[in-house]
C-alpha cells in the first residue's frame, strides 16, 4: 500500500513552490508533487483549499501549528512577498 513519511524538500523545490504562489497570488496551497525513482520531482497539483490535517496526523508534523504561526506572524507572511 501507500506510505507516507516525512521527507525534507531541496530548497530549488522549495523556491519553485513559493515562486508558484506568488505567480498564483496565493498565500496557502497545497502542493502535490512525486518524486520519481530517479530522483526527480514532478509537481502534480496545488489545491487552493486543501486538506491537510490527515496528513499531519499520519506523520505527526505540526501542520495546524505552522499554519497558525503564518497567519499571526508577519515575519513568515513576508516570505511570500
């Protein structure tokens, strides 16, 4: 079956995520991507309002909280500008 785990994305994906936001004129979206056995990532989607809790259940990574930390705090919402 399908796992999921934590895995830590290179800052070139990082940055084309962001940049994807920006070029969206989002501040939220969740982003699929794959990443192939050759090691390449191919994007897939991002949903504008995607859901996200049950994966933060299944890996455990505090998603609400980094959320939360984005909406209230201008330092992380200057990321996006």
């Amino acid at each position: 079956g399908l796992t999921h785990r934590v895995h830590a994305l290179p800052q070139a994906e990082q940055d084309k995520c962001f940049q994807l936001c920006r070029k969206l004129n989002v501040q939220f979206g969740c982003i699929d991507l794959i990443l192939t056995p050759e090691g390449e990532y191919v994007f897939l989607e991002i949903n504008l309002n995607g859901q996200w809790l049950w994966i933060e259940e299944t890996t455990q990574q505090p998603i609400s909280k980094a959320i939360a930390d984005f909406l209230t705090n201008p330092q992380w919402r200057a990321l996006m500008n």
